[in-house]
C-alpha cells in the first residue's frame, strides 16, 4: 500500500525526472556529507538558501536515496555518489518521512485544519505500515514513532522541504507560528528514533526560534558556512560544461543559437559563497538554455513583493543605496540573516538583511550588490509596479472623497 509521507514514492519520481533533463548538473556528493549523521543518530541540519536555488531538487534526491519506498539504483548508480564508501549501506535502507511543507489545501483556512491534516496523514502512515504496533489511542504522533521505535527498534530520517512556509501563510497568527516550533521540537529533538532531520527553506531558524525550541539544528547559510557551499548554484565550471551541452544540442538540431556564454554570465551569475566562489542561480540557467533565451525568469510573489512595500515606505537611504548598486557599486551593509522575516522590516539593515536571504540582493565582504541583469530587471519591475500601484489607490482614494 502507497504511503503520503512514509516511504512515499514521489520523491524518487521527482528526482528521476530532474536527472533526466538535458540540463541537470550532478550534485550527489551532497550525500557522502549525510552518511555519517544519519549513521551516528539524533543529528539535525538545516540549508537555507534565496529561492530558486535548488533546495527542492536536493531534497528530493535525499529522500529518493535513503528512502526504502523504492529501489532508486537506476537513477544514482550514474552519478558521482555511487563511487562512495557507504552508497550500498545508503541506498534505500531508510524510513524516509518526507513533507513539503509548503502544499496547503486550496480551501484550508486555519493552521489547526493544516497542522490536523499533517499529524493524521502521519499517523494513518505509521499505522498502516505498522499493524502489528499497538498504538495508543489518540495519542500525539511523536509518541507512535516511540511506539515503533520500542516495538520494531526502527529509526526515521526526516526529510522537511519549505520548513518556512508556515510563516508566510495569511491565516497562520504568531501564536500559532510558536505552537508549530513546538511540534518540531516535539517531533524531533532528543528522540531515539530519530537518525537524521535534514530540513530545508529560505529564512533561517534563528529568526524564529528565539529560545532552545530548535537548537538541536546546525545551521548551514550562504553567508555563513562554507559546508554545502558549492551544493546549491552552479558554478563556472558547471554552467560551462552545460553550455557546451547546450551548443552541441544547437547544432545537433540545427537551430540557432540566442544565448551566449557571457549572457549567461550577465544575467544570472552574481552570487557568493562564504569562501567566494560565483555561483549562478541554477533555475534560470536551465530554464534560459531549455528556452534559447536569454530573459528573465524570476517571478515575484508573495512575500517577496512585501519587501518593495518597505522600500518604498520606510527608508529614503534604501531607495538612493539600490540607484547606486543599479550603476553597479557594492553597498556597506550589517546583515543579519536572521533579521529576515517581511512584515516588519524598519531599518536599512533590516531590509537588505531581508533582500539577501530572499535572494534579491548578494553579499559579499560586507557589501550588497544587484547580483545581476535579471535581479536588475525584476528590481525595477516591481519598483515601478509598486509605485503604480500606489499611485492608482491615491488616485482611487481621491476619487471617494
């Protein structure tokens, strides 16, 4: 019987279909770095990174490797990993719970229906897989996994994709934000069954967690661990050899070629790591030579478009530090990563802070910088739609007095 969260397939076929693409970059060493913590027990970390950086497609390829749901030999023993110590001992001989955070129903309209949804998928899950568990009835759903845990001396690894989505959710209250620290913690720290939570998303923990709720996490950040630094974004090297793939494909086809390298270049390179290597934002160099087309793809919605709320309302210094980074100068600025959270950004700091992590801004070296010609276009895109849209509810309000 197919299961929602435990063991589920659909990692596996999601993951398939990205290795498939003519454009996927093999970023499987990721997982040599997982061996070992899933291996010792109780270890958790959490990569945040801007959107459209991969995190998605990584933690698909988790899930489809360690997860038991389905043999995924087919899909890795072409990639890098498969040359490991530890790929025989890995490959599919986990429980997986894999659970995108961000897939809320059409019609949900309070976090208690989300949250409700999530723990009886989880446990009609367990108590499908596990008949012969005796279960308490309507107990929480970390105690069932101590049940199996107790029962069949099983452990689980947690795979969380989107942790943050919760948090941008219109109907989620800010008790309700604590409440869902609260089931983490509960869910997964100091639990035997437990061997390793790999959790993904954009704002970093430490923006929420303001107490120990989380500090089981360590935490790997763009700016600020070198560690899985390079997993995320292509680099040059990466985005020459899919260039090379992409000619050779233009001229298989005989079609014309509309992208150049230094266009690739030009409009989506302009990110750091923390030891400063360029990195590329990976869905728009796939997208643009899937396309033949140089263009941008960066679609704004959301949260993000808050962001431009605060940069025309708050701070005039904002506004005259993004006229100079247009003309292409690197900007002094404080980030703190955890200073993240739209909604109430109130200081220079603060806003490029948020601009970083949404990955509308690079830092480097203390500096913020337009990382490039698409970020650019999308700058002023939304700038101008915002200052529209402003100028259309003045011209409304006027209009009803």
């Amino acid at each position: 019987m197919g299961m929602y969260y435990l063991n589920s397939i659909s990692p596996y076929y999601l993951y398939k279909s990205e290795a498939s693409s003519p454009y996927f970059v093999d970023k499987s060493l990721l997982l040599k770095e997982l061996f070992p913590l899933a291996e010792a027990g109780n270890r958790h970390v959490c990569i945040t990174r801007p959107r459209r950086f991969g995190k998605t497609v990584m933690a698909n390829m988790v899930g489809a490797f360690f997860g038991r749901g389905t043999d995924s030999g087919d899909v890795f023993h072409k990639l890098k990993i498969s040359e490991e110590k530890g790929y025989q001992k890995h490959l599919n001989q986990h429980n997986i719970i894999y659970i995108d955070f961000s897939v809320v129903d059409d019609e949900c309209t309070s976090y208690k229906e989300y949250m409700d949804g999530i723990k009886e998928t989880l446990k009609s899950d367990l108590h499908a897989a596990y008949p012969d568990v005796c279960f308490r009835e309507k107990s929480p759903v970390r105690e069932d996994f101590m049940q199996v845990f107790a029962s069949r001396n099983e452990r689980f690894l947690f795979v969380f994709d989107e942790w943050d989505a919760v948090f941008h959710m219109p109907f989620v209250t800010e008790n309700e934000k604590k409440s869902y620290l609260l089931f983490l913690k509960g869910l997964l720290k100091d639990k035997p069954y437990v061997s390793l939570a790999y959790m993904t998303g954009i704002l970093p923990i430490a923006k929420y967690s303001s107490g120990s709720e989380l500090n089981m996490f360590i935490e790997y950040t763009m700016a600020s661990e070198t560690k899985f630094g390079e997993d995320f974004g292509f680099s040059e090297a990466e985005v020459d050899m899919l260039y090379q793939r992409y000619q050779s494909k233009c001229i298989e086809q005989r079609e014309k070629m509309f992208v150049t390298r230094e266009g690739l270049r030009t409009w989506y390179d302009g990110y750091y790591t923390k030891t400063g290597e360029r990195m590329y934002n990976p869905r728009s160099v796939t997208a643009s030579l899937s396309n033949n087309n140089l263009g941008n793809y960066w679609t704004s919605s959301g949260p993000y478009d808050e962001i431009f709320y605060y940069i025309e309302h708050n701070v005039d210094d904002v506004r005259k530090d993004l006229a100079l980074m247009v003309s292409g100068e690197g900007i002094s600025a404080k980030i703190q990563e955890y200073a993240a959270t739209s909604m109430n950004l109130t200081t220079r700091g603060e806003i490029f802070s948020a601009m970083v992590v949404y990955g509308f801004l690079s830092y480097y070296k203390g500096k913020v910088y337009i990382p490039n010609k698409e970020l650019m276009e999308t700058l002023v895109g939304i700038s101008y739609k915002k200052t529209e849209k402003i100028h259309q509810c003045r011209v409304e309000t006027l209009h009803i007095s």
